[in-house]
C-alpha cells in the first residue's frame, strides 16, 4: 500500500484533531499531517501554494461546521480552484451529522469521494486510504 506524502485536516474541534491524529499515525500511511482551523486557512493555503505541487495534500478530511469559513463554503471556493491545481486531491467530508440531505449533497458535490461520519476510527481511515 502506498504512503501518502501529506494529509491536511481541516476542522476546528481540537479533541477531534488530536483523536484523528493519533489513529492516522497508528496507520503508518501518512508521512505529513497540515492541520487547519477553518475553510479559509486551508484554501488560502491551496491558492497560495497551487503551483508548489509538493506541498499540496493528497487527501484532505474536511469538517463542515467550521468559524470563518464553513466545509460548505471551502468546497465552493475549491471547486472554482481546482481546475488550476496540478494534483489531484481526494477529500472526504467528515461530519458529526447523519442527516441524509448533507451526506446526499456532499456526494453530489464530484470533488468530494466521500461523506465519513465522526468519530473517524484507524480503521476507517486505512479504508479510505485504500481507495485513493
């Protein structure tokens, strides 16, 4: 199984960011993990760096209750953005909610692979790293 490069985590629950990272380190699959606190660090982020191919992440794990900038709104900001990156980024919207409209809108959304309901366990993460 191949390793991922860098792993960006945009969510401002910090229990939830340190629970995620520890069982993404326990994977062994993730060599970097860029932590954001809001929508709008992380795509200011992927602007500021869109040219800089190794430093972009390969996967991003998106919260979509968010100050500042909401998941929602990052996505709609990335989807206009995406065209000029030169890499493919996989993102995987994880959300508390299990409310059929926001799993249903997120999977209508092409750049989103897929909805993962919190918490995220090591196991699910190895699943989604599998499928990239």
């Amino acid at each position: 199984m191949n390793k991922i490069k860098t792993l960006a985590l945009v969510d401002d629950d910090a229990v939830f960011v340190y629970l995620t990272k520890i069982a993404i380190e326990e994977t062994n699959l993730v060599e970097l993990i860029k932590v954001f606190e809001n929508g709008l660090d992380a795509i200011t982020f992927l602007e500021e760096n869109k040219d800089n191919l190794a430093v972009l992440p390969e996967v991003i794990l998106l919260d979509l209750s968010m100050p500042i900038m909401n998941g929602w709104q990052f996505l709609e900001e990335f989807v206009m953005l995406n065209p000029s990156i030169g890499k493919k980024i996989t993102i995987y919207v994880c959300s508390s909610s299990i409310s059929p409209d926001e799993v249903n809108k997120a999977k209508s959304i092409s750049e989103v692979t897929d909805f993962i309901v919190k918490p995220i366990t090591k196991e699910k993460l190895i699943e989604a790293i599998c499928k990239i």
